[in-house]
C-alpha cells in the first residue's frame, strides 16, 4: 500500500460499502458468497490478505479487529430459549385443540324471515 495513502481513496469504485463492523459469517456469505466468507474469517487481524475472491472480483481485505464475544454462547440462553419452545408448543397444541372442537360441530344460519 502506498505509504500514508487513505485505503478508502484507493481501488475501483465499488457497488457495495468499502468498510463493515461486526458482521457474521453468515451475512457475509450472503453478501459476498460463501467462499469468500470462509476465507476472510480465516483471516488474522491488522494485516492485508492477498487478494480474495468474490462475486464482485477480487478484494483485499484488512480485518481491523476480532471480537469472539460476539459469538453467540447457548448455555447463557438455553433455559430462555426452551421456555420460548415450550410456549410456542403450548400455543400450536391449544389452536390445534380448538380446531379440532371446531371441526366436530356445524353452525347452520337460517335466513330471518
């Protein structure tokens, strides 16, 4: 890179934005394909890759920092997360109750004379 150059001012104009922060792996993939996701995760931070493959053509990427916190742990949420699925459960259980009620009678409106 050219010595005190602002990155931001170098390169071809590019469609999508030249900087993201705490983006998933996932979101990346989406963006940019899965391939380049796979690669740029594998990357270490404060250095430039070589260039990296996408369907935009090729990039150099510099990962300013990585932050592990941000990764999602399940123990933390798992009693949150089981009483969401239990009230969903409960939830689909009682409409499935009350259609099956529903289903065993049959109204009848008779035209008022």
């Amino acid at each position: 890179m050219l010595s005190g150059a602002d990155w931001k001012s170098l390169g071809d104009p590019f469609i999508q934005k030249r900087s993201y922060a705490a983006v998933p792996e996932r979101e990346v993939g989406r963006l940019f394909g899965p391939e380049f996701a796979a690669a740029i995760f594998k990357l270490d931070a404060e250095t430039w890759s070589a260039p990296v493959g996408s369907a935009f053509g090729l990039h150099l990427v510099r990962i300013e920092a990585i932050d592990n916190s941000a990764q999602a742990r399940f123990e933390p949420i798992r009693a949150e997360v089981l009483a969401a699925w239990q009230d969903e459960q409960r939830s689909d259980a009682k409409r499935d109750a009350l259609d099956n009620l529903i289903g065993k009678y049959e109204v009848v409106v008779e035209n008022e004379p």
